[in-house]
C-alpha cells in the first residue's frame, strides 16, 4: 500500500482510483502528520511501502510555471534539511522522466505559514529551495521517525511572482469577496497544477508497487 497524503481535495480530485494507493486528506501544517497517523490506525494491519506528501506549492525560482512539477530531493525547515532517501528519489525520478512528465528536481521549503508575497518568495529564494509549501516538512520527520519511505512530489500553484490571497485565518468564501479577480485566477492555475498531479502520481504508484506493504 501507497499513501498519497494532500490537504485539499482539489488537489486529488484527478487521480484516478489506484489499487495500490490510498489517499489521506490532512490540515495544513504541523497538523498533517498527525492526520496520516490517525489514517494508518484506521488502515490496519496494512502497513505502507511509502508515503508520498502531494499537493500544491508555491514556486521559488523564476522557471517554475503553474502545473510544473517538483520532485523534492529533501525538505528544508526551520534551518534543517531532511535529504529523500537517494535511491526513492533515483526510482521516482526515472518513472516520471520515462513517463515523459515535465517536472524538475531541487530542494522544496516546508514553511509554518501560507507563503503569500512576491517580496516573501523572493526572500526565500536565497536560502536555496526552489518551491515552498507546509506539509512536507513535518511528514518527512514523522516518516523517518516512523521508518517509512517518504516521496515528496508537488505541483506549482502560484509562480514566483504571483500573490496568493488565501491565508490560514481566511475562508474560500471571504476570499473571493475580497479578491475576486486574483481567486478566480487562482481557480483556474488550482485546475491546471490538479492535473499535473492528478497524471504524475499514477506513475509513481505504479513504479512502486513491487514494495512490500
């Protein structure tokens, strides 16, 4: 068994059903490891192969266009890194590359809060990471604390230079109230990263389903 773990539905809505693969929808944030446990309680006596953290980022650097994808090749939080296991990362990254999906592969940022400035991605730009997000950090401790394999596959929502208006504190509703234009937009960049994951998990499940679990 595979565990795919998001936050929203809208970023698993096109995976399609996998034999292998279950997905567990999570907070955001710290709350997500958490969230994954209490899944596996509920999946017992199956234990997973892997866990793959999914879903939307934010890009960091100039080239990463909304639905490019990123395979993290460790996680960065709170000054520390937590290196992918290099032969995960080697089998991932030959499934993608032979399933000919555009993605790239770099060190992804595990932030404690939603990343929403131009001027914020910019500042996190010179620490090294190329895509910013907020579960993968706390999954990537849990599963080595755990000993499980740990994937991290994203998919670019906003650009570098692209705002979000959504926050923690702010509901889907008031956003669109407040920023109607810059939601809708974002809407429709949700769709189109959605589908690159929606096409790239499929492809890792499948690469990974001699694993035992």
């Amino acid at each position: 068994m595979i565990v795919i773990s998001a936050c929203f539905r809208m970023e698993t809505a096109w995976i399609p059903k996998l034999p292998n693969g279950h997905v567990i929808h999570t907070p955001m944030g710290e709350a997500a490891a958490d969230a994954v446990q209490r899944g596996l309680e509920r999946l017992l006596p199956e234990v997973p192969s892997l866990i793959v953290s999914t879903g939307f980022c934010g890009g960091l650097v100039p080239t990463l266009h909304s639905g490019k994808l990123v395979l993290a090749e460790a996680i960065e939080q709170s000054g520390k890194a937590i290196p992918v296991d290099p032969a995960l990362f080697a089998q991932a990254k030959e499934a993608l590359r032979a399933a000919r999906l555009d993605f790239v592969c770099g060190p992804i940022r595990s932030s404690d809060r939603v990343v929403q400035t131009k001027e914020e991605k910019h500042r996190l730009q010179t620490k090294g990471a190329i895509a910013v997000d907020m579960e993968s950090g706390p999954l990537a401790r849990w599963a080595r604390e755990k000993r499980f394999d740990f994937l991290c596959l994203r998919a670019v929502l906003d650009a570098v230079d692209q705002e979000l208006p959504l926050t923690m504190k702010t509901s889907l509703i008031q956003s669109i109230l407040q920023h109607p234009l810059t939601t809708l937009r974002l809407a429709r960049l949700s769709v189109r990263a959605g589908h690159s994951i929606g096409r790239a998990i499929p492809v890792l499940v499948s690469g990974f389903e001699g694993g035992a679990g």
